[in-house]
C-alpha cells in the first residue's frame, strides 16, 4: 500500500508541475470561460428576460455557477489526454511495467486533473464581486470542496475515455462528441423548468447538472437567489456527483487495467 501510496502522489506531482509550465494552457484554459461569462453572458443579459427570478437574480448571476462548471468540465476531461499523449511517446509504458498497481496510477492521474481543475476554476471565483455575488471564507471553501467532486468525477471519465484511445484524434473526436452536450444540458444558460419535457430528461441525465446546481445552493445561500436558482436539494446534488465519482473512478481504473 505505501508503494501504491507513492506512486500517487508521483502521478498527481507531475500532472502538476507540467500544467504549472505550461503557461499559454492556463491562458487557453481561462479564456474561453472568461469569454462566455463577460461576452455571451453580458450579451444575452439584456436580451434574455426571467420572469420567474423575480427581479432577484440577473441572467449574468444566473450563468456564472455554470460558468465555473464549464471552467472544471473542459480542464478535467482533457487532462487525461495525457494519457493518450504519453501513450505515443512512450512514457506510459514505462509506467506500466513498473511495480505498482494499474489502479494507483489511473487515482493519480484523476487527482491530478481534479487539482488542476479546481485551481483553475479558484481563480473564476475572483470575479465573483465583479458578477455582483458576494462569498464570504466559509462559502469560498466549501465552493473549493465541491468543485474538486465535481472535478475528479469528470476527470474520471476523461481517463476512461483516454485509456481506450490509442491516437489523439480520435480521444478529440470522442471528447468533443461529449462535452458539448454536457455543457449545454447542465443547465448552465438556462433552467430546466424553461425547456421541453423531452429535454428535461436529459438535463436530469446529466451528472454535471448537479454539480452546477450544487454551486448555485452554495453561492447563494441565505438569500432569495437560492430559491430561484436551484432545482434539487443539496442532498440531492451531493449524492449524485459522489455516485458518479466512484462510478467514473472505478470504470477508470478497470478501462486503465486493461491498457496494453
């Protein structure tokens, strides 16, 4: 188990230092969320009208939880390109014949990714006053905490996708077959109670609408918002990210006992 143990943390270190020197990934990474939230978002603000929020939460208020959770989604699932890339390379097999367990390198590998995510998504937070939404030490840290579920479940499934690609173009294909549509159903631009039935249930289908709705329940507890905003109970959202967390982790680590 220390041997496990260790191997781990060398996994999860070096997922780390390679993103800290990669600086135009970190820029890439921050951009695209930064544009949807102070370009669509603003636009659509004064476009799009709820006249369900009541006047006690703004369009731009609304996106920016989904904004974050965009930020986790793309930066956890191509993470585990890494493991496609180091494939190609050659590195990955060296890990491999390695002697630890397969399943410590795949638990490397999605804490990794989840740290880099959540780092990343922190620094969306800093916008929080710009958007109008106040969070206090104790909101920012359970914000951290659930971010890093929502992050290591996603980072999850990128490592099960990876684990069964052998190119890097056909891991993009697969990808972006999926996050999309993921992003979109989360309910990040627009609530499940303004769309058809039939879409309905695929927002409900969806693991990452939980995540986003957990986000809105931290972010604007103790005011008229969080009734607004939210669609389950917290319970609810809680329950199902760590259910798909040890579901992505456990197909993860069996698609990565099987790499050859």
């Amino acid at each position: 188990m220390t041997v496990a143990l260790k191997a781990v943390y060398t996994i999860w270190l070096r997922d780390v230092i390679r993103f800290y020197r990669e600086k135009t990934r970190i820029v890439g990474m921050l951009g695209q969320p930064l544009l949807y939230l102070l370009i669509i978002g603003t636009g659509l603000s004064y476009s799009f009208r709820m006249p369900w929020a009541q006047g006690e939460l703004s369009y731009l208020e609304f996106m920016y939880p989904g904004i974050i959770g965009m930020s986790v989604l793309f930066t956890s699932v191509f993470s585990a390109v890494s493991i496609v890339w180091d494939r190609e390379f050659g590195f990955l097999r060296e890990v491999l014949v390695a002697p630890v367990p397969r399943w410590s390198v795949a638990i490397g590998k999605a804490l990794g990714g989840s740290t880099i995510a959540m780092l990343q998504a922190s620094i969306l937070i800093l916008v929080a006053p710009f958007i109008g939404v106040k969070l206090g030490p104790a909101m920012v840290l359970k914000l951290l905490g659930m971010l890093f579920l929502i992050a290591f479940s996603l980072t999850s499934l990128g490592i099960t996708v990876a684990s069964r690609m052998e190119t890097m173009e056909g891991f993009q294909m697969i990808m972006n077959f999926l996050v999309m549509p993921l992003f979109f159903l989360s309910g990040a631009m627009f609530p499940l109670r303004s769309v058809p039935p039939w879409m309905e249930t695929l927002m409900r289908a969806d693991p990452l609408t939980y995540g986003v709705d957990a986000l809105r329940h931290i972010m604007y507890a103790g005011t008229p918002a969080r009734e607004l905003a939210v669609q389950f109970p917290l319970a609810t959202d809680l329950a199902v990210v760590s259910g798909m967390s040890l579901i992505f982790i456990t197909a993860g680590t069996l698609a990565f006992n099987k790499t050859e």
